[in-house]
C-alpha cells in the first residue's frame, strides 16, 4: 500500500461551521429590514436546496455550473417559500458571499497547519474556487491547492471527482486521503481507492443532529478533530 | 479603478531558477552514467522546446495535454539530439520530475510570505497542478491557490488563460495583478486589463542573458525582487 501524501477535505461541515455562520448573516440580514425570522432555519432551509441543485448537473439534466450560482438561485427559492420577497437584489447578492465567509472550527486552523507539515492538504469541496480562496483568507486555512469541483468539472459524490482530483496531484487514489465529517462521502472515496478519515463533527446540523454522529464503516483513521487526526497522523 | 486584490504569478524563472536547478539534475544524472556533458546547454536546449510544444496546443493542432507531459516528450527529444540515447526510461521519468523541484530564487519564499499578508497569491503558470505543488512544498512558497494552465485549460499568452484565471477568483481582471520576469507576459496580461509587475531575474538565463533585463513598457510596479515589490505594495 502506497504512503499517504496528500488529504483531500470535505469543506462545509467538516472544516467550516457553516449553519452557525449563515445563520448569522441571515440574523444581521433581517434586522436590517426590522423583520423577525428564524435563521437557522432558513440556513438549513437554503442547505437543503443544495444537493437537488447538484443532483442536475450530476444527472446531467444541466451543464455544469459552480456553487456560487447554484447557491444564489437556491436563495432565491427559499426566501420565497419564507415570505421575504423584500430582500432587494444586492442584498442577495451580498447575503450569497455568506458561504465565502464562514468560519472553521475550534481546531480546524491550527490543526491544518500541523498537517500540512507532513501532507498536502487539498480542498476537495463542492465549492467554487473563489468561494474557498476568500474563506481561507478569512478562516486562516492553510491549503496547498483548491481542487473540488470547479477543477475536477465534477461534483461530489460522482466517481470523477475523487479520480480526478487525485489525478491532478500526479497521485494514485491510495495515496491520498479523504478527510470528511460525512459517511457518504467517504463510502464514495473509498468506492475509488482513496483511504479514509472521519472526523466527527456533532454539531453541524445544530443540537438536534441525527446524522453523522458515528463512523459507519472502519474508515481508516477516526477523530475528534484535526489537531487529533494530526496527533494520530504523528504530525 | 478598483483595487489589487490577487498577485497572479508567473512561476519558472519569476519564482524559481530553473535553470541552475535542472541543470544541476542533468548533470548528476550524467555523473551517474559516466559520461560528461555541458549540462547548461542541454537544460537550455530543453527549455527551447517548451514554447513550440505548448503552441501546437494554443494552435489547436493538439488537444490539452498537460506539461509534465510536454516535458517528458521534449526531453526524449533533446536527449537523442545529444546522443545521449543510453539513458533509461525511469531515469528518464525521473529527470521529468526536476521541474517539480526546482528551488526559488533568494528572495522568493520570504518576499511571497510578505505579499500574502494583504493579497492572494495565485499561480498562473503553464506548469500543471502536481509540478506546482511538489514545486511548492519542496521550495517553501505560500501560494494561497493553484490556477494556471491546468485549471483554465489554456497555455499563456492565450488571453483565456488570464481571463479564466480571474473569473475563477471572482474578481475583475483589473483587480488582478500579474507579476513575471517576461515582459511578454505583461503585455498580453495587460492587453486582458490585469495590472502589471514586472520583478527582474538577470540570471534566468545564466551568465549572457540578453531578454528581459528592463522593463519593456510602463509596468504598474518594477521590482529588483519579492521583497522588494512587497515593500511597493505596503504589504
């Protein structure tokens, strides 16, 4: 078995605390316009617009389009369906770079930079390459390469976008490691030869996660967090 | 005009001496073979195949292909060319990989470090993803992404090679800056509306170097180094 040399990372839940973030903006969003919602919901609301959106292109029912323009469309649906028909266009606009802005968690800065000393770490996210460039400036995530889907030309969880995206690192699949905090997404890694991290991370959906709480399967490094996948890692 | 926001890089020869590197490879690698040969030249001689190889692709008489590969068939080329037909092909293989470990110049690793504090720093090289990313974990360069050929799908100076690049960051192309060592480069970064820096590398080319050793227009920024250019921009 060949050493690993590089991690892939899931982004959104694994390295970024999206549903607190966006939940946020949409807060500050709606008492600029004196209006009372509940921002998490709304947040899991326009997270949930984001696999069927996907799911087109992967089908092939649409051309591939990156996650900037899918997310803005998906708020558009949703604000709808809330009643805010109110948000002017800029402030769509504006409330869409939400996703460029989110934040890591507790250990997900420090921890990346005591990986990179080994590995090198890629993004292998379904987010665009600015989406992920402006969050890392903002979050301090230390990546050598953005790879994902604007690179691979496919989105997660499509074979390609493993194959591809190790590809691009002149790596063959067993060398390269996929870090997710989702089940799925390293079944589907896995299913293309890559090895395996999960590390947990409950709080994602909020304080009624279901989902995601244990490994499913006996990926090959299980964690707490980065700076103990590093720990694990002897990084 | 809105403000700089991305320092877009050239790589062989802006950041890195590639020349004293291969160089230095070409003639170990004849060390071990027992024979003697002017490692300079062959290196040079490699390098002149480069522009032809990656013209058949922006002349469309040739798909995409990336530059390792380019690299490696230039290099079968120029070996035959110099009667040096006995060396084998995992040599060969591995001789390819000296462009994925060339070190930078003096200034490079510190004055990057400096610029990253106020702008992304974006490779836009015609070096493919992998070349890249070894290049950058082996000579310490704190690229914040990858862009450039591979991922634009076109070889400088085609303009959708700077355009791509820019709309993959998000940004305007002027909020873009290219800095190289060619003026070459500059001109047809400019002719897509980036901003321009033009950093010497006298040496590039060794010893008799004639191109390049002035700027060939009004540059928004010349710089003797990174350092140098970091002090220019305030960073």
């Amino acid at each position: 078995m060949a050493p690993i040399k590089a991690l892939l990372f899931d982004v959104f839940g694994t390295v970024v605390d999206w549903r607190r973030c966006v939940a946020g903006e949409i807060d500050a969003m709606a008492k600029k316009y004196g209006i009372e919602v509940d921002a998490a919901e709304i947040a899991d609301a326009w997270r949930a617009e984001y696999q069927p959106a996907m799911e087109e292109i992967r089908a092939d029912r649409r051309p591939f389009d990156i996650l900037d323009i899918l997310h803005r469309e998906n708020l558009d649906r949703v604000l709808a369906r809330f009643n805010l028909d109110q948000i002017s266009i800029d402030d769509r606009d504006e409330l869409n770079l939400a996703w460029h802005r989110l934040q890591g968690w507790p250990d997900s800065a420090e921890g990346l930079k005591a990986l990179k000393r080994r590995f090198i770490l890629a993004t292998q996210s379904n987010g665009n390459i600015a989406l992920i460039v402006n969050m890392a400036k903002g979050a301090d995530l230390a990546w050598d390469v953005v790879l994902g889907a604007e690179v691979t030309g496919y989105y997660k969880p499509c074979p390609q976008a493993y194959d591809r995206a190790c590809a691009a690192l002149g790596l063959p699949n067993e060398a390269c490691m996929m870090v997710a905090a989702h089940n799925d997404d390293l079944f589907a890694a896995r299913q293309q030869g890559m090895r395996t991290a999960f590390v947990c991370r409950p709080a994602e959906h909020g304080p009624n996660q279901t989902k995601d709480l244990t490994p499913e399967a006996d990926w090959d490094y299980v964690a707490t967090s980065f700076i103990d996948l590093a720990a694990q890692l002897k990084c």
